[in-house]
C-alpha cells in the first residue's frame, strides 16, 4: 500500500510539472520575442535618425541661396492695396480722396479765420475815422469788412433811376448792406457741407469695404474646404481695416465741421455788428448830405 502511495505521489508530481511547463512556455516565448523586438527597434533607432538627419539638414531647394523666404503680413494696409480685390481698391481710393479735401477744407478755412480775426481788430480804426470814405483807407483789400463799407457807401451814393427812387433811402442801404453779410456768410460756410458728407458716409463706405472683404473670404473658404483659424484671420482682418480707416475719415471730419461752425458763428456776430453800426453810419451821413443840398 505504501508502494503505491509513493508511486501515485510521484506521477501526480510529474503530471502537475508537464502542466506547469506547457502553460509558462508561451509566456516566456512572448516576453523573449518582445525582448527582442525592443533590442532589435534600439538598434534600428540610430540608423533611422542617421537618415532622417540629412533630410532635416538639407537646405529647401524651392528658395534660392542667400534668400530668406518672404513673409506675407496679411494684417497690413499694403497687403489690402496690393493683394485686395478692384471693390477694395476702389473703396480707399474714395476714402482717400474725402480724406485729402477734408484735411485742405480744415486747413484753409483755419487759415482763412484767423486772417479774418485780423481783420476784426483792424476794422476797430475804422470808426476813428472822419468819414466812411476816410475809413476805407484803413481796411485792407480783400476783407469782409471792406466789402461790406463798400456796398454801403455805394448804395447811398448811387440811389438815383426810376425803378430804385421808388425805394426810400433807408431800405436801400438796409439791403446793400446785408446782402454784403450774407455773401460773407455764404463764403465762410463753403466746404462745411463737403465736411458734413464725409462724417456722415466715411463709416459705411468702411464697412461697405468690409462687408465686401468678409464675403470673399468666405467664398474662397467655402472653394477650398479650408476654415482653420489661420487662413479665417487674415482675410478678416484685412477687410476690418476699412472700418478703421472709414471712422479715421469721418472723425476729423466731424470734429472739423463743429470747429468750424462754432468760429463763424463767432466771425458772424462781428461782421453784423459791424454792418449795423455802418447802417447806421451810412444812413445819417447820407440823410445829413441830402438836408445840406437842400
């Protein structure tokens, strides 16, 4: 009985060994293969980079030696003139040309107002003078303030024919000389309207501009199937630049415009001072001339 015991022990120990060994080869077989397959992958990794290396190094023949690949700045005012289609060429010219007459209107009419507040201080010697003819010396050529004692002093000069007779002596002088402030008025507003135009269009011709610009570049989006953010921006960005450039048109026009609004009102109250204190000037020295010859 112990005979087969130890016979039946030993064959069991043999059969659990023969099981163990055929379950544990294929583990082993596959650490050892990817062992080897790592070995064989580090020594291939230098190789590869040993060939991939004068690839990288290599110069890209596409740019000539010596020259560095240009850079397109999408962003820019000069790419827009340069690469922009004829709507957005055609819409900084006419921004362009707005811009250039506001800034010449601005700039004479300036130039024109503190030649006239001159002149107001000069016009004060007038009254110093002994008569109204005596104070024409004292104007310059050219002055508002001339203008106006010259339409005076000839209205009451020449009031003689059969149709003005019928009109007296006051409301002949009264005329001249306010038709004289009102072409001093005339002149002084020129080129306000043109100042008022382009600060109430400039903005959406700019966007106009953009609009356009934006629409483009969708259309060349939707060609080529590409919406990344890189080729989104540039387009974009170029056609916001035309709202920038409108509203940098219509602000100093606007600000021009009330500047200059807000002087001739000033130049005005002067001039129409200075012709109702001429009428009444004018008025009397003619009434005091008509009583002597009688």
């Amino acid at each position: 009985m112990k005979t087969r015991a130890k016979v039946s022990t030993f064959l069991a120990a043999i059969l659990f060994a023969l099981t163990a060994t055929m379950t544990t080869a294929p583990v082993f077989a596959q650490e050892a293969s990817a062992s080897a397959a790592t070995t064989e992958a580090a020594a291939a990794a230098p190789a590869s980079a040993e060939a991939t290396a004068p690839a990288a190094a290599a110069p890209d023949a596409s740019v000539p030696a010596g020259e560095a690949p240009e850079v397109v700045d999408q962003y820019s005012l000069a790419h827009l003139i340069k690469h922009g289609t004829l709507v957005d060429q055609a819409t900084l010219a006419i921004m362009l040309i707005m811009s250039m007459f506001s800034w010449y209107i601005l700039i004479t009419k300036i130039i024109d107002l503190a030649k006239l507040s001159n002149q107001a201080k000069e016009a004060r010697k007038f009254w110093k003078a002994a008569n109204v003819a005596a104070g024409l010396s004292v104007l310059k050529e050219g002055s508002p303030y001339r203008f106006i004692a010259d339409s005076g002093l000839s209205a009451s000069e020449h009031h003689e024919g059969a149709l003005l007779e019928q009109i007296d002596l006051n409301s002949w002088v009264t005329m001249s000389i306010q038709r004289s402030v009102d072409k001093v008025q005339s002149r002084l507003g020129e080129g306000l309207t043109f100042l008022a135009t382009v600060g109430s269009t400039a903005p959406f011709i700019g966007l106009f501009g953009t609009v356009m610009g934006i629409y483009h570049a969708l259309v060349a989006i939707g060609s080529t199937g590409n919406s990344s953010i890189d080729k989104v921006a540039g387009p974009v960005g170029s056609a916001l630049i035309m709202t920038a450039i409108g509203l940098g048109v219509a602000v100093p026009a606007v600000l021009g415009y009330n500047y200059l609004l807000r002087r001739n009102k000033s130049a005005m109250e002067d001039i129409n001072a200075f012709g109702a204190d001429l009428h009444s000037v004018v008025l009397s020295g003619a009434m005091n001339k008509a009583n002597s010859n009688k």
